[in-house]
C-alpha cells in the first residue's frame, strides 16, 4: 500500500520522530507541507493520505481518485476534514484520540498555576522596572489552589487528566458533559451555567463541533465570577473571541490562558497580547517529543489495523 503524508514537518519540526512504525506495510512519502492546489497531484495512485490539520474540504475530496481509501489525521481534533464528504466517497477518516493526553492536561494546569501566581502579570511589570511589588503592598492576584473550583467543560480523556491534576491540587472539581460519564465520588456534574458560575478556573476540553463553536460567549463569560479565569487548551473557535476580549477588557473575568485562537496565529493587532492577565501559547499542546513519536506510533497502528481489513478510531462510519 501507499501512503502520502502531505505536511509531515508539521509534526516533525524538528526531524527527530522516528516514521518507522509507518512503513511496516506501506512505502510512505513524506511532503513537508502541501498548498491546497498541490494536493490533487499527490494523492493520484495513494491508497492512504496523511495529514496534520491541514485543511481538507469538500472541493479536494470530491476530486481524490478511487485508490485513496484511507485519511488518517494525525491528531485527535478532525475538523479540518469534510468526514461527511470522505464518506460519500466510502473513504474512512481517522484520527489518533489520545497521544497528547497527559501533555495537554499539564498546559491547561500549567496555566491554572501561573494565573494563580499571577506569573505574567509580575513578570511584565519586573520587564518594564516596575519594582511596586517588591516595596508596596502586592498589587495582583495571588492565591493558593486548593478549596478553589476547578470546571471542567468535557470530560473526555483530557478533561479526565486535567480533573486529576485539579484534584492532586486540592481543588474542588465541577464538571460539565452531556454525554453520561462515570467518575469517582470526588467530583460534581453540573450543568454548563454552573460551571461558569461557581468556578475560580474553567478549563475548556470538548471537540470543536457545529454545536460547540462559541460555547463561550458573552451571555455565558457574563455568568462568571469577575475572580475567575478561562483556560482553553481545546480549539480557539470555543470562544467567541471578541466577547472575551470584552469581558476582559471590562474586567468581567480575571484573565485566561489560550493555547489555541480563533485566528492562529492571531493577527498582530489582537488586543490580547496587550493584555498582561492573558497569557497566549501558539498551540503547542501536542508538540513535546513525547507526545510526537507516541502519534507516529499509534498512527502507524492505525493504519495496519486498516490495511488488515479491521480498521480503528474511525470517525465517519
Ligand atoms: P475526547 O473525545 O476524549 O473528549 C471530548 C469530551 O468532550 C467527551 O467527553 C465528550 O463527551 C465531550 N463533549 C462533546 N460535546 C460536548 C459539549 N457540547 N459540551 C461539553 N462536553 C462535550 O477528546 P480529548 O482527547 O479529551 O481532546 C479534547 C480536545 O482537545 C480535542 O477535540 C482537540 O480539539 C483538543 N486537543 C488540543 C491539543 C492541543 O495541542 N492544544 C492537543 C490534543 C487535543
């Protein structure tokens, strides 16, 4: 079989991953990225097309050949690709549900506590020489997490770390889902309006579908508590970004951690950067080592269980 990976530098930034466990049954070739109109010519005679959120639409798929069979995303989040056009097409789309499990959950804690600490915040005013918090009283939010409300929005595998995380802290975990789940008696299931009322951080951890594009918004940022933060380590377009903008600018909330936006990168006029209670990371959720090499090696499990006639982690059945 042959496989084409169209933007494999991507996940290999840094060319350490090892493909190996791509090729035990397939001749792979590799293309560092792929333009939209580069990608017709590269997928002719491939039985499988690999991709890493490289937007893949109804006008490509419409037009691959009969030979692709298989688009194994390499990632967890699929929306960049049509499934509903792949499987008008009888082509099965894939993706790799938990390799940056634990990565993620530690960003998304890793923001709790840096807000906690008001970490950006010192750290600007120490840039600009302002010594204020040395001589007068402290002047930003600093506070201990445990007995503070960790919410949850999607208790999936990284929403389930990030509630171990919460409660290894201390903290109180409320949690919102709408599909059932089963948990421990430590944590609470509530509605969303809760969450966003009663917690000190909110951490986003839900797929971005047509049903959760702007989950947050302004009617919701409003039911918040004005001490509290927004953590979003999930997909940017979660948050209707404007209205965060407001809530922060109008001190509706007490800051945010984004590791992902609804422009990425965001154009350089975003007044989020302005802002010293927001830190921003350039969706890096996925990229330690790590979590890498492990993608590359349950993709490459992915597609022998394909190849073998049993497919796995197929999302467009
Ligand atoms: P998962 O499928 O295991 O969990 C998703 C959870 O969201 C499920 O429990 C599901 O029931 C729940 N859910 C679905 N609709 C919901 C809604 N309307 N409201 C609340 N919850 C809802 O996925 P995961 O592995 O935990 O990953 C979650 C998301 O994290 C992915 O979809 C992806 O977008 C994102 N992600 C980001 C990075 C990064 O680099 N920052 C890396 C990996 C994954």
């Amino acid at each position: 079989m042959k496989a084409v990976f169209l933007n494999a530098a991507k996940l290999d930034f840094d060319n350490k991953l090892d493909f190996s466990p791509l090729t035990t049954l397939t001749t792979l070739t590799n293309y560092d990225s792929s333009e939209n109109d580069e990608i017709l010519a590269r997928v002719q005679d491939q039985d499988i097309i690999i991709t890493k959120e490289l937007p893949v639409g109804r006008d490509v798929i419409s037009q691959f050949p009969p030979s692709v069979k298989l688009i194994c995303e390499a990632g967890t989040g699929y929306n960049n690709i049509d499934i509903v056009a792949a499987r008008e097409k009888n082509i099965d789309v894939c993706n790799i549900p938990s390799y940056s499990t634990e990565a993620v959950a530690q960003l998304a804690i890793t923001f709790v506590l840096n807000l906690s600490a008001s970490l950006p915040q010192q750290h600007h005013m120490l840039s600009r020489k302002d010594f204020s918090n040395f001589t007068n009283f402290l002047s930003v939010p600093h506070f201990e997490l445990q007995g503070k409300t960790l919410g949850v929005i999607g208790a999936g595998a990284i929403g389930r770390n990030t509630v171990r995380l919460g409660l290894a802290l201390g903290m109180n975990v409320i949690i919102y889902d709408p599909f059932p789940k089963t948990f421990g008696e430590d944590v609470k299931f509530v509605s969303i309006e809760e969450v966003l009322k009663q917690s000190d951080f909110i951490s986003l951890h839900c797929p971005l579908t047509a049903d959760t594009k702007h989950i947050i918004n302004k009617e919701r940022l409003s039911l918040m508590k004005p001490s509290a933060y927004i953590v979003n380590t999930s997909r940017g377009a979660l948050i209707n970004e404007a209205d965060l903008i407001e809530a922060l600018r109008n001190g509706q909330i007490a800051g945010a951690g984004l590791d992902v936006q609804e422009i990425e990168p965001p154009s350089t006029d975003n007044p989020l950067f302005e802002m010293e209670n927001v830190i921003m990371t350039p969706h890096i959720g996925w990229r330690r080592y790590e979590s890498r090499q492990r993608l590359v090696n349950l993709m490459g499990d992915n597609i022998n269980a394909f190849i073998e006639g049993s497919p796995i982690n197929v999302v467009n059945k």
